[in-house]
C-alpha cells in the first residue's frame, strides 16, 4: 500500500499550491510493522519542517519586496543560502539582497531580507531542547537522545550544545546586571503592603567540584534553596569565584517566589564567611540562623575524641564526655555564654600534660576551633529547642540533598568529572532553571513565537527526580 502525503499552501495573494511530501510503501500483509516507523517519522518531519520554512520564507521576501516609505518595488543583488538549524533538520533557505530605495535613508546600500527576521540561525526551540538536556545530562547523552528521536542534523556535536548552552547561561546572566542588591524601599511604608505569605526560609551551602586546569585541586560553588508552606521550592547555584553579583541572584530568586518587604525570611548557613556576607543586608527584617546540623557535627568529632580518650584515660574521658553533653545542651537552648565556659572547661581538661591520650594535641586543636566558631557566630545561635517545637526549620539538611541534586547528579561526583569555573557557573545557571520549571517561560520571553495557545498563565512543572 503506498501512503502519499501532501502539504496544501493557501497563500494570501494567490491559487493553493499543492506540495508533495513524501510517499511511504506501507504493507498490508500483516507482517510489516503498523503505522509509522521512527525512521519514516523523522524522514516526514524533515520534509514538512523543510517545505514549510521555504514557503514562510518566500511569501516574508515577497512582502518586504517593495520599500514600504513609497511602495516602490526594490532591485534585487542576488541571494546567499542562510543554514537554519532546527529541531527537524537544517533547512537551507535563500536571503535576497535588494537595493534601499533611494528615499530610504540608511549607510548600507543593499540588505538582506531576512536579517531582522534571523538574527540567529538556530531555531529557539532546538536550542531550549539542547539547553534543558544538556542540562539534565552530559553533552554527549544529549546529542545522542536528540538524534535518536529527531531528525536532526548529523552533524550536531556535543561541543554545539554546550556552546548553545553557555549562550543561554550568559543571556541569564545580562538579565540579573539591572537587579537589586537589597530591600529597597522604607520600612515605615511596609504597613501600608497587602499582608504578606508564610515566612519564607532560604538555606545556604557549599560544594566542591574538581578543577579541569589545576586537576588536582577543586572549586568551590555555592548552593541555595529557598521555599515556604505555600511555595515550591526554588534553587540557585553559582560559583564563587566568578559571580561578582550574589545578592542580586539571591535576590531575584525570592522576588520570583513573592517576596514581599514586609515579608518573614530566615537564612540558615554554616557560618562560613562567604555565604554570610550574601545574605547580610539583602532584607533589613531577615533572621539569620547558624545551622544545627554543621554545629552538632563538629559537636560529633569532639565526641569521639572524648570516646578514645576514656580508652586511655577513663576518668578524665568520661568527665569530659559529660561536659560536651552540657555544652550540646546550651547550644540547643541558645545558651551561648555557658556553651563557652564548657567549652573553656574542656580545653583546660584536655590541656592537662598527665593525660596518656596520644591524640591529645588534635583534640586540643578541635577544641580552640569550636570554640572560636561558637563565638564568631555567637549572634546567630538561636533557642533550637523552642523553634523545633514552633515547626520552624532548623537544619541545613535540606540544601545538602540539593547540592546533591544540582552538582553531583549532573557533574558525576562519583566519576570526578573535571571542569573549568566558566562551564560549570553556566550549566548551574540552566540546571538550577530546569529544576526550578522556568527555562521554558524564560525562553517563551526572549521569543514570544514559542508560547503555546494553551490557558494564559500557565504554568510549567518543575523537574523532579524519583528518590
């Protein structure tokens, strides 16, 4: 059986042409394979994508043909072939030049009727395709699932996605240089402001991701993650060393969740001195929280230190561990004076020359660190007992799943995966937007020809990943 299919082209100024598409040799005897193969889907969306463009572009050259100050019809110079990369293959269409019309007032002589019409020769859906894969996978993985469903064109490579992806990485980037910093506005007027969501609570933390130039040292890249009762989750990610604009990534986070002045917010961080600085000053009302998870690890260490020494030193060991139990109660409470003084109680316990603890010298080194970290960040230790009983989040355990979610399940931890801080800082801009949902709507506002005639407003699913 032969299935021939034909495209019928109803032009504005002119008879319907009838184009052929292709002709597909169907069997009937029961053997062959029912409806269409992969193979055959490709080779009719080639064809169609191709007739399709090239009549687009015929009746756009045949429109802006005439100079539209005096109607004139303008002298043509000729025409080069443009390659248009699209989702169905490359389709090579023709760009006329014609000659301005002599009351048009411009420097150049002659232009290309397409020019304005592609400023770029990829179509912005490939590349949203590439970029939300690439983003989801390596370059290679990408490149290979887009030729095995789409006919695209062979030569696609993986360094072409993550160029593109790079393309749109930098985009996003321009978008945050007209972005707050902070706050802005006077806190007197906040009162003045609809009332405001569920307190929203941003976690803070940090990763580690190997060096492609210094192979034997790693980078480090900073991950967030913002939600509240009310609002998924959103993520961000950059590396520190690049990004000279943190607050404002921060910032224009919050602001897409509905973020109001007058509005809760709680920062939880490790402490460490990069991730404080992003959050100082962006929200004059924000309480900032030292996680509990990083205190009662180095809590944890300083425990098992006293463990091997009661192996040694029993007394002395046992004493000690009943100290730390008092130290972890204060921290708990917000007891941040009496947490100091055990800890002073600790140190002049593991100080003393008698004890035969051989790892003594460590232990005292663990214990001038906990206690210059409890009093640096002092003023961000709050009642953890009162907020756990409250609801009220506690931990930074949230962030740690998500640095898993963003670095090590795209940059294959496991396996070392090298990178330079350029490539990485870019696939954690377009990573962090696909697990957010909002690739798509970014790039349905850089080429409103890609919104769907679905309902006004709606909203894509953000990507989730199965435990």
């Amino acid at each position: 059986m032969h299935v021939k299919l034909q495209v019928i082209i109803d032009e504005p100024h002119g008879e319907p042409a009838t184009v052929d598409i292709i002709t597909l040799d169907k069997s009937i005897s029961g053997e062959g394979l029912l409806g269409l193969s992969l193979d055959e889907s490709k080779r009719l969306l080639k064809a169609l994508q191709q007739t399709v463009v090239r009549a687009q572009v015929e009746a756009y050259t045949t429109a802006h043909r005439c100079c539209p100050h005096c109607g004139a019809p303008r002298r043509s110079k000729g025409h080069y072939d443009i390659q248009y990369r699209t989702l169905f293959g490359i389709v090579s269409i023709p760009n006329t030049r014609l000659y301005r019309c002599s009351c048009e007032a411009s420097e150049s002589k002659t232009f290309g009727v397409l020019n304005d019409w592609l400023r770029d020769h990829n179509s912005p859906e490939l590349r949203y395709i590439e970029t939300k894969w690439a983003s989801l996978m390596s370059y290679g993985m990408t490149v290979d699932l887009l030729k095995d469903v789409l006919p695209v064109s062979n030569s696609l490579s993986g360094e072409t996605v993550r160029h593109h992806l790079c393309k749109t990485a930098g985009r996003m980037e321009a978008e945050l240089q007209d972005q707050p910093r902070f706050v802005s506005g006077c806190p007197n007027q906040w009162a003045e402001l609809p009332r405001p969501d569920k307190p929203m609570t941003v976690g803070v933390d940090g990763g580690y991701v190997r060096d492609c130039r210094q192979k034997k040292t790693n980078f480090e890249v900073i991950i967030g993650k913002a939600f509240s009762k009310t609002r998924s989750p959103k993520r961000l990610g950059f590396v520190q060393a690049l990004d000279d604009r943190p607050g404002r990534r921060l910032l224009s986070l919050l602001r897409d969740q509905g973020l109001q002045d007058n509005q809760q917010i709680t920062f939880l961080s490790d402490g460490a001195d990069n991730l404080r600085d992003l959050q100082q000053l962006m929200h004059p009302e924000a309480e900032h929280v030292l996680d509990w998870f990083h205190l009662t690890m180095r809590l944890t260490v300083l425990t098992q230190f006293a463990k091997g020494l009661r192996q040694s030193d029993p007394n002395e060991g046992a004493e000690l561990l009943k100290i730390l139990e008092s130290t972890k109660w204060n921290l708990w409470h917000g007891k941040v004076e009496q947490a100091l003084m055990t800890l002073d109680e600790c140190y002049a316990l593991a100080s003393d020359p008698a004890l035969r603890y051989r790892n003594r010298s460590r232990l005292i080194q663990y214990l001038a660190d906990m206690m210059t970290y409890v009093d640096n960040n002092g003023h961000l230790i709050p009642n953890y007992g009162e907020k756990h009983r409250y609801g009220e989040t506690i931990s930074t355990a949230f962030v740690e799943s998500t640095v898993n979610e963003i670095v090590a399940k795209r940059m294959v931890k496991k396996q070392q995966m090298q990178w330079s801080r350029e490539g990485a800082h870019s696939l954690l801009q377009t990573r962090t937007s696909v697990l957010n949902g909002d690739l798509r709507s970014r790039f349905e506002t850089w080429h409103p020809e890609m919104r769907s005639p679905g309902p006004a407003g709606q909203e894509h699913e953000p990507v989730k990943f199965a435990a």
